[in-house]
C-alpha cells in the first residue's frame, strides 16, 4: 500500500500568506500528481487556536524569531499563522481536495508546539495519525510539503522512529531556511535517520 502524506499545504505558508514559504505553491501541482498515484493520501493541518503560545503575539516583550520557551521546550517564536477555521488555515485552494483520504490537526493545544503530524513537540500527546495509518495498514510512507526544515523533517523523523520506510519527495517540500542551509541539514538529518531522499 502506497501512502502520501502531505504536510501542510496550507494558505498562511503559502507566498503572501503570514509565515510565507519562498515557492511554497510550485509544489501543489507535484502534490496533485502524485495524489493520482497513491493509494491513500493524509493531509496534515496546522490548526492553531488565536491565542496559540508559538505565537510571538502572545508573549511581552517578543517579537518573531525570537527564541522562547514553551512547555518546557525551547520555542521559535512565529507570526500568527494558521488560525482554525481561518482562510489562512485552508488548504491552497489548488490544492485537489477531493483526493485526500483523511485529514489530521496538529498544534491544537495551546501551551505546545506541534511540528511533527504525530506528536506534538514533547512527545506527550499523539495527533491520531499513527493509529489512523495503522489501521489501514500502512509500511511505506511517501512525504512532501511545508517547511522541509520543520514539519516534513520532524514528522519524517516520528515515522522512521514508529517503524515507517519512509520516502521523502524534494521537490514537493520548501523550507522556512531560517538560517541559510537548515533545508540540506534538515535533509542530513532524515537521511541519516533512515528516511530515503528523493529529488
Ligand atoms: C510550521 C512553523 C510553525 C510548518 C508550522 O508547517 O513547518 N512551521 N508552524
Ligand atoms: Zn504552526
């Protein structure tokens, strides 16, 4: 069984959405093609509520980018993005919806992060898509989306640990890049991890 995970696709890291990804919208049509060749698609969406504590807005005295703490856990502070039930929560509205399976809300809790579409940041609380996959039977992960440096690479290093083969496609994922080159250490790091990198 083929599975395509398709991590967060949606307006606000798209190019004048609130935490814009360069180029982030050239991949909905490789999403849609590879939709047609897979069994099952997931879809992740972060699903943020207004006063989310990753929010720089949320806290005095920090502006984006600063680096916090959150649940115990540093924390990058980001802009507003990502509201439930918002336009900015929406999928691209290229995006083929009618071939997504399932569909996963992650980041939901307030008082924690969640990059990976498994866990949120400190492992505590698991999103229901490991249980989902599980109960399709899934092995063989294919995944692509936004951002390459932190919910493709956190939730491809959640699937290896599961016990997931995992394939990452490159040309379906863009990054934040921060700091210029965290896109090739965060493909190192899933590389290195067991995930095979496809560009
Ligand atoms: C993401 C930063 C904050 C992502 C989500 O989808 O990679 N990045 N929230
Ligand atoms: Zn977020």
């Amino acid at each position: 069984m083929n599975v395509l995970l398709l991590i967060d696709l949606q307006n606000d890291f798209m190019p004048g959405g609130s935490l814009a990804v360069s180029d982030a919208d050239e991949v909905i049509p490789i999403a849609n093609a590879m939709m047609k060749r897979v069994d099952l698609v997931v879809a992740t969406q972060d699903w943020h509520p207004a006063n989310h504590g990753s929010f720089a807005s949320q806290h005095a005295d920090c502006k984006v980018g600063d680096l916090i703490e959150l649940a115990g856990l540093p924390q990058i502070a980001w802009p507003d993005h990502c509201i439930e039930s918002t336009m900015g929560a929406s999928f691209h509205p290229a995006l083929n919806v009618d071939d997504i399976h399932h569909i996963i809300h992650k980041g939901t809790d307030p008082k924690i992060d969640s990059y990976s579409g498994f866990f949120d940041n400190g492992r505590r609380a698991a999103t229901g898509l490991h249980h989902y996959l599980q109960t399709q039977g899934a092995i063989h992960l294919h995944v692509m989306g936004i951002a390459s440096d932190y919910c493709v690479k956190f939730t491809v290093l959640d699937a290896l640990s599961l016990g997931y083969q995992v394939t990452v496609d490159l040309d379906g994922c863009r990054g934040v890049e921060l700091t210029p080159g965290d896109i090739d250490l965060a493909v190192q790091e899933m590389s290195k991890a067991g995930a095979s990198v496809q560009t």
